[in-house]
C-alpha cells in the first residue's frame, strides 16, 4: 500500500499534499471512525435534545408529566425528571475538535498507540486485528473500527472517503451467538 503519510510534526499530515480532501482526511480518527460522522461532533443530538428541553419548559412539562404519571397506561412519564436530566447531558457531548485535534477521549490509547509508534492510524499497523484497545469502543461501535481499517486498508483512503464509513457493526461474537 503506498504511503500517503510522511510529515514530521503530525503523521496525518503526510496525506495533505497529496489530496485536496485534507480536511475530510483529518476527520478520520485514529482507530477508523469518521468524526464527522460523531453526533457528539456534528453536534446534531446536542441541538435536538436542547430544542426538546425548551419546547419541554415551554409547555410546562413537568407538571404535565406528573399529571400523567397518575393514569396506568402513561405510569413511566414518573421518569419525566431522569429523562430531563439525560437530555441535559445530550447538550454538552458536544465535541467541537476531531480526534486529531485533540477532541474525544484524551486518554484514548488507541490514540496514544498510533502517536507512540509514529502512524496515521491503525490501518497502517499489522497488529490491528488482535488489538485489544478497541475494546473500550466495542459497547458503542461494535466492530465498525475494524471494518473502517479494513476498507482503508484495502481500498485506500480517497474510496474510504468517497463511500460508506460504519459508525455500528454488530459483532461477530453477537451474530453468532444469535444464529445458534
């Protein structure tokens, strides 16, 4: 696979002379998920949930839900000031930097890793199938990173760009316990 990575400071910026995506490119985190696609960092759930919480307080909800509480069929809205306080936190996972700009978790050690050893990502590591720092993603991604890498790895970046990046992908483990 040639190398689209070489620079000194940054390794991702070895792919921003040979492309005119530079900022798509810099949207690839270092384990294979595509920040841009991130709720977290498009900031679309944080707008929702926030508009939800407004409109919430404009019609005075917390009262309706209490009312509502009271009838069998609607019993869970007991839950209205839980489900309050969750859409509160949707508001702040707003993430407003890529991974390579620091966004995300800064004690990612998948991050850490490809900083270490000096490379773009996981992709150009030959150990990536057996790693066991994906796991702490596993609960929120299933396999998506791998598929990501894989497709990096064989297709390259531009057609990992131009088409589809997997944000969930069950795991094997999952689809074979299913069909048993």
């Amino acid at each position: 696979m040639e190398m689209y990575f070489r620079a000194v400071e940054q390794p991702w910026n070895r792919l921003v002379g040979k492309h005119n995506m530079s900022e798509k490119i810099n949207e690839i985190a270092y384990c294979g998920l595509y920040c841009a696609e991130c709720p977290s960092h498009s900031g679309v759930l944080a707008d929702l949930a926030r508009d939800l919480r407004k409109e919430l307080r404009t019609y005075r909800y917390d009262k309706v839900s209490q009312a509502l509480a009271e009838i069998s069929f609607f019993k869970d809205f007991k839950n209205y000031e839980t489900c309050y306080r969750v859409l509160g936190l949707l508001v702040k996972m707003r993430c407003g930097h890529v991974c390579r700009e620091g966004g995300g978790n800064p004690m990612c050690s998948i991050r850490k890793c490809c900083e270490k050893k000096g490379i773009s990502g996981c992709w150009e590591c030959n150990e990536f199938d057996a790693c066991e720092k994906f796991t702490f993603l596993q609960k929120a991604h299933g396999d998506a990173m791998k598929k990501n890498i894989s497709k990096i790895k064989r297709k390259g970046i531009d057609e990992f760009l131009a088409g589809q990046k997997y944000w969930y992908v069950k795991p094997k483990e999952e689809n074979k316990e299913r069909n048993r």
